[in-house]
C-alpha cells in the first residue's frame, strides 16, 4: 500500500494538515513544509507565560454544521477535546447591546414595527431552508436583501455589517455568500481545549506518528521542475517531489515558477480578497457583560466587531484574565495595516468606552496586535463561474486555498474540505 510517490505540501494551515491526512492514508509519502514554527496558519495562536491555553490570533470557534472538521477530528482520535457552548450574540446598535441570536430575539428586536421584524424573520427562515445556495449568485447581495429581508430589517442588521466587513467592495458580493453564512450558522458553537493551534498541533502529532514528515520554519520560495520530478527549493534546502500541494495564499507561490505566473495570471489576476487586524485586550475585568460577540452595527466606529473571548471559554485558563477582540477587516492601502497597537488602542478607546462606560485605561493589562493580508475573499455574481481549478496545469502541481470553497465562507471546516478535495484529485490523477 505504501510508497505510491513522494508529495510535498506547502502549508500546515488546517488545508494542508487535511491534505496530509488523506494523502498518508493512501500511501503516498508526504511532507509538509511551513514557513513558520508552528501548525495552524490563520487558526493558530499564542500563549503567555500565565496562561494555560493558546488564544488564536483572531477570534476563532466552529459551528455545530462543521461536519467536516469534526470529521477529521474523530479520525484522529481528538474528539474528546472539542466544546460546545451557546453563548451570546449581539448587536451594537443605538448606544445599547440588543441579544441577536435566535427567532425569539428577532421577535423582541426593539428597533422594527411587527410587520418588519415578521419580513426579516421569514426572510432568515426562507436563507436558511433554501437548499441551492449557487443559484442565488446571480444576485448582488445588497440588491437582493432589502427585498428578502426588508428594507428596514436589512438596513439596520445586515448592512452595516456588509458595508464594514467589505468596505468598498460591498456591493460586490453576491447572495450565496450570505446564504452560505446564514445556511451554516449554529447557536452552539464548538472550541478546542487549549485552543485551535493546539488542535493543529495534536493532528500534526498525530501524522506525524503516521508517518508523515513535516519542516517547519521553512519557506519556499520558487518551484523547479525538471526531468527527475519536481523541486521547491526553500530558505534552508531543497525538497524533492513527485507532486506538490500549494495551500498557501496565492500571492505567496505566483512568482515560483513560469507556469504557476500563468496559471495565477488565468485564475486568480482581478480577484479581491481583504485582510485582517485584531487588536487583543488583556483585561481585568470584562468588557461586554455577558456577550460573546458583539456586531457593531453602529456607523462611525472604527472596528467591526468585539469579541470578547472569556465570555465563551473560561478566563480560569488564561490566567484569569479577560481578553476581548476588537477586529476589523482592511483593504490593501488601509492605515490601520501601520498604526502600533499603542496608536490602535487609543483610536479605538472613545469607542470601547461607549460599549462600556466603566472601562478604565488602567483595567488593561496589556494589548497585542495581529493581522493577515489573505483573510477574506470576495465573491462576486456568477463566481462559481470564477472558482480557481485546483490542478494548476502544470504537472504534479495542485492549489487549495480559500478562494475555491464556495459558496462557503472561509473557514477550518472548508479548509479540511479543500485538502482533501485536493487529495482526492492528487489520488485519481
Ligand atoms: C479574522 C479571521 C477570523 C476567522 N474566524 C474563523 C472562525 O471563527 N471559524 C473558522 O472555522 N474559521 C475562521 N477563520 C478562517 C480560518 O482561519 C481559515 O479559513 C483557515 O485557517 C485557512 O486554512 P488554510 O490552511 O487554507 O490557510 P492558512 O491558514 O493561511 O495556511 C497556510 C499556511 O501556509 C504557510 N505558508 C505561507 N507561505 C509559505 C511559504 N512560502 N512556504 C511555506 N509555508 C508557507 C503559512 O504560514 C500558513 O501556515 C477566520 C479567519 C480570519 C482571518
């Protein structure tokens, strides 16, 4: 069964770990090379010294319909470790935390007359029972919803999290990217003990006991394919193989190789995505009571959400203090990508305080920022249309990335998705 031909991947993200998985079990010989010192990519995270638990570097949980994760959890024997909670989702709106999360919750919205809040209930109801998502792609989602959801319902709830999520690429994106985000959402909301790079971790210790190889603060910088197969040649040295798995952002391997510039010149020129930014705030004391999540729905604030993670997992494991997300979405030239976390924190301040009136400056223990340039793909009308092939053309050469799991959102599940798609063409090739 074993040795069918050496495979690199490029990425422990949660794509390449996946891939991994599914291609050992098939017999090939696999290696994973990531640039950093550690598993996870987007989902990873960090520790301090008096915490037991990583805290991803942006705000992460799963949802009940996340089959596919939980899948390769199962087969990897972590069940155990995965959580579920329901906690508390909300809107910022008016100068008050109004609960968000479930049919009743629409019911008491305080903001909408009963025929409105009836219109944007039953629109909710209709995304969520529709079974084709693709078919919804034809329309632009801020077109559509005002008319599926109401235009009152859809202008105080939606929009403004569309407008701050995608900035001026809003109107853009099509409606079964909204779909997909309503289809897949579930109250409960899964975690892992010890946090999403400590999943990364523990599936890597468990391939790696399967037999799989991993390098890591490596990265490669070009492809080389000649006669005797292919080549990446990396920081350090340089990796053979029979075929090669890209799960990197696209941007990072469109240069390796003349045929890869091809290949992301068809594919992927002319695609949006945005970036990410969380500030974290070590707190001693909470900053939203009781809420989870809070959408800020309120025009004029400079972050789109908080997210204040000890009010879904226990502050007890990281060392009794509060941490709170304030995350926003960037487009390429936004200044927010060279504020410090100093500079971040003190334009985020007024509003912070509005959230909550009691906040001191000195309840903060401390700030960390983090941010990503591919976060965030946008899809636009007729985008199934548009979907990056994952063979690139060249031979032995295949791309997973989030670009190609659509009508899905970015996510770990469709990264686990996306691997082992990816794994399932390598083995048919
Ligand atoms: C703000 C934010 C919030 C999110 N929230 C959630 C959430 O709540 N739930 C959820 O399920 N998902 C969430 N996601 C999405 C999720 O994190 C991603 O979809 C998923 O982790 C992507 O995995 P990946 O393996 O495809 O890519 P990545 O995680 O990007 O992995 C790619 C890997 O390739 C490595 N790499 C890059 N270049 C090189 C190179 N040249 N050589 C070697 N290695 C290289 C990188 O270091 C990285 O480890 C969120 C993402 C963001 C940005």
């Amino acid at each position: 069964m074993k040795n069918k031909g050496k495979i690199v991947i490029i990425g422990a993200g949660f794509s390449g770990l996946s891939a991994a998985y599914w291609l050992n079990r098939a017999g090939y010989k696999v290696k994973v090379v990531e640039a950093k010192s550690q598993a996870g990519g987007l989902g990873a995270g960090f520790k301090l010294n008096n915490w037991d638990w990583r805290l991803e570097y942006f705000y992460h949980h799963l949802f009940a319909s996340d089959k596919k994760v939980f899948d390769l959890i199962r087969r990897m024997g972590l069940s155990d470790k995965v959580v579920f909670k329901r906690p508390v989702t909300g809107l910022w709106i008016k100068d008050k935390t109004i609960r968000f999360d479930s049919p009743l919750d629409v019911v008491r919205y305080p903001f909408l007359g009963w025929g409105e809040k009836m219109r944007l209930g039953a629109g909710v109801a209709f995304l969520k029972l529709w079974p084709f998502g693709v078919r919804l792609e034809r329309f632009r989602a801020n077109q559509a919803l005002p008319i599926l959801l109401g235009s009152h319902g859809y202008q105080q709830i939606f929009k403004p999290l569309l407008s701050a999520k995608f900035g001026k690429w809003a109107d853009k994106v099509n409606l079964a990217w909204f779909w997909a985000r309503i289809k897949a959402r579930t109250a409960k909301l899964g975690y892992y003990q010890g946090g999403f790079g400590q999943l990364a971790d523990d599936m890597v210790a468990f391939l790696k006991s399967q037999g799989v190889e991993f390098v890591f603060g490596e990265k490669v910088n070009r492809l080389i394919n000649n006669k005797a197969g292919l080549l990446l040649a990396g920081e350090k040295e340089r990796h053979e193989a029979d075929q090669v798995l890209l799960t990197t952002p696209p941007d990072n391997w469109r240069g390796w190789h003349k045929g890869l510039t091809a290949y992301w010149s068809s594919h992927f020129a002319g695609k949006v995505f945005l970036g990410a930014q969380t500030l974290v705030l070590r707190l001693k004391k909470p900053l939203l009571n009781q809420t989870y999540w809070l959408n800020i729905n309120e025009a004029g604030y400079p972050f789109l959400i908080v997210a204040e993670h000890t009010n879904f997992m226990d502050k007890k494991d990281y060392g009794g203090e509060h941490l709170v997300y304030v995350g926003n979405y960037l487009t390429d030239k936004h200044p927010f990508w060279q504020k410090k976390k100093e500079g971040l924190l003190d334009i985020f301040w007024p509003f912070l305080t509005k959230i909550n009136k009691d906040l001191k400056k000195q309840d903060v223990i401390g700030v960390e920022k983090f941010q990503a340039r591919f976060a965030q793909p946008v899809v636009g009308v007729h985008y199934s249309r548009q979907i990056p092939p994952i063979k690139t053309g060249i031979n032995g050469v295949y791309v997973a990335n989030m670009f190609q799991v659509y009508p899905w959102d970015r996510g770990i599940n469709y990264a686990v998705g996306i691997g082992k798609k990816a794994a399932e063409l390598i083995l048919i090739s």
